[in-house]
C-alpha cells in the first residue's frame, strides 16, 4: 500500500483526533453562554438529532438488542453524561489544555481496576505503564498544591472524577467484550445522556435562556453534532479496524492538540511541569504497547 493510500486511510481519525482535540477550548468558550449542565445537555441532545438523521440515511437506525442496553446506558451515563458533566464544571477553574490532559489519562484507572475488577493478572510492563501515567498526573496537578488554590484543587478533582467515570466505563466494556457496540448505539447513547442532563439543568440554573443567544448556536453545533456525533460514527467505524494500541496512541494527541489550542485562543503556557506530565503519560501509554506485545492486550480507549 502506498504513503499516499495509507494516509487517505487514517484521514477520517486524523480529522476527527482535531476535533476533538478543538473541542475543549471550544467548550470553555462555550461556558461564557451557558451553565456546564446546560452545555453537555445542548452537546448530546443536538448529537443524539443529528445521530438519528445520519444513521436513518444510511438505514442504520435500529434498537438496542436486551444485551446491549446495560452498556448503551453505561456509555450514556458514564463516558458521556458524568465525564462532560464534570469536565465541563473543571473548565471554569482549569485551562483547556491542561484539564483534557488529565481527564483524558484514564490509564490511571483501567489498569489497577482490570486487576481488582476483572481479575486480570497484569504484566511488569503494564504496571510501570501506571506507574508513568500516575507520575505524569502527579506532575500536572502538583502546582495547585503550592501554594494552595481551592479552586484549582476542586477542578482537577473533578477531572479526576471525570476520568474515573470513563474508566468505569471501560471496564464495564471490557467485561462484556462479547457485546460489541457500534455507530448506531450512539442516538440511544446520546439520548439517554441528555435526559438527566436537561433535567438537573432546568432544576438548578432554570430554564435554557442560552438557546435565544446567537453566539452559543455555533457551540452547540461544534460541540453536539460536529464533535461528538459524527465524529464518534467516524472512531468507532476506524477503532474496529485499528488495533487497540493504535487508537490509545492515536487518543493521547487529543490533549496535545487541546494544548496547542488552547495555547493559541486562551493564551495558556505550555509550562515545563506541563509538558513533563504529558510526556510521562506519552511515556505510560508506549510502555502499554510493548506490553500489549508481550500479552494479551489491554484497551485504554473510549468504546
């Protein structure tokens, strides 16, 4: 296969690594319009519209089978509606760069909880890939610390949780890897989402006045159909072509591109202890793909 039909076959991830990597600057201009609640509930209920006119185009519209209903909720509920949620409430106290680096470090949690859930039995390598990823967010979090500032603290705890919730998900996954989801779970997905969503936004900051806003139109449209709807159609076709270490690697370039970003709109430094932590969780996710080599292996990727 030539450079040139290689590279025509990894355009669509390529494209869609951009948007996501675009989308967290997005989405913190996007909270200057609207509450956090109200942003991931625009986000999934906008995708979950267009979602549903794609796939019924494509004649892919179809009903969750009785063993795919548990992990269209898990996704909905943990990888979509907790994680934004919660990243979405860290962006007002976090920079877009940093804070998609480590809500997006879910290594730090698959891997320890594949051995106290799962009951896998984990090699050296993937070990010392915890070990880097915990040092690397050791690293980015640190300057919160000293001195103290309370709502730094709050908003990296929050991705954290963020993180935590998508490697839940994982791991609910991975522990029915006989049920493979594919594109047309995601209306289910993003409609479940969304439904808890609009219903703790009305109750705490009422209704969504945003919508008679011009400038928050663009930040449904990027966020909801652009970045999460089509895009997720795109991964999920490209993941099941590509091997598992492929797309981790392929996944850490969505901080890196949210950093650069974000560097350029919200003129956020590219500090040392920045770059030393992603570097580290660049360094976690290469010591995994020489332990996939060695064993089975082990999926640190959205589903």
């Amino acid at each position: 296969m030539s450079q040139q039909s290689t590279l025509r076959k990894f355009l669509p991830l390529i494209g869609a690594v951009m948007v996501w990597g675009g989308n967290w600057p997005v989405m913190k201009l996007g909270l200057a319009h609207m509450s956090p609640l109200w942003l991931a509930a625009s986000r999934f209920g906008s995708a979950a519209l267009i979602s549903v006119l794609v796939l019924g185009a494509m004649g892919r519209l179809r009903l969750p089978t009785r063993q795919e209903w548990p992990l269209v909720a898990g996704v909905a509920l943990l990888q979509m509606g907790a994680f934004t949620a919660l990243a979405l409430w860290a962006l007002q106290y976090v920079a877009p760069g940093r804070a998609s680096v480590i809500a997006y470090a879910t290594s730090i949690w698959v891997i320890p909880l594949s051995a106290l859930i799962l009951k896998e039995r984990l090699s050296a390598g993937q070990w010392l890939a915890t070990a880097l990823s915990y040092a690397g967010i050791g690293v980015i979090v640190a300057p919160a610390f000293s001195p103290w500032q309370a709502h730094t603290v709050i908003g990296l705890v929050m991705l954290l949780g963020a993180s935590f919730a998508w490697a839940c998900n994982i791991i609910q996954l991975r522990g029915n890897r006989h049920v493979r989801l594919g594109a047309d779970m995601i209306p289910w997905q993003t409609a479940i989402a969304t439904v808890p969503l609009v219903a703790l936004a009305w109750l705490r900051d009422g209704a969504p006045a945003f919508l008679a806003v011009p400038d928050a139109w663009p930040i449904i449209l990027y966020t909801g159909p652009l970045a999460t709807a089509l895009t997720f159609i795109v991964v999920l076709g490209m993941t099941q072509k590509m091997p598992p270490v492929a797309t981790s690697i392929a996944m850490l370039c969505v901080p890196v591109i949210g950093l650069i970003v974000s560097s350029v709109v919200f003129h956020e430094r590219i500090s040392g202890d920045l770059a030393l932590g992603l570097s580290l969780i660049g360094a976690s996710v290469a010591a995994s793909a020489v332990a996939s080599r060695l064993k089975r292996p082990m999926v640190l990727r959205p589903s």
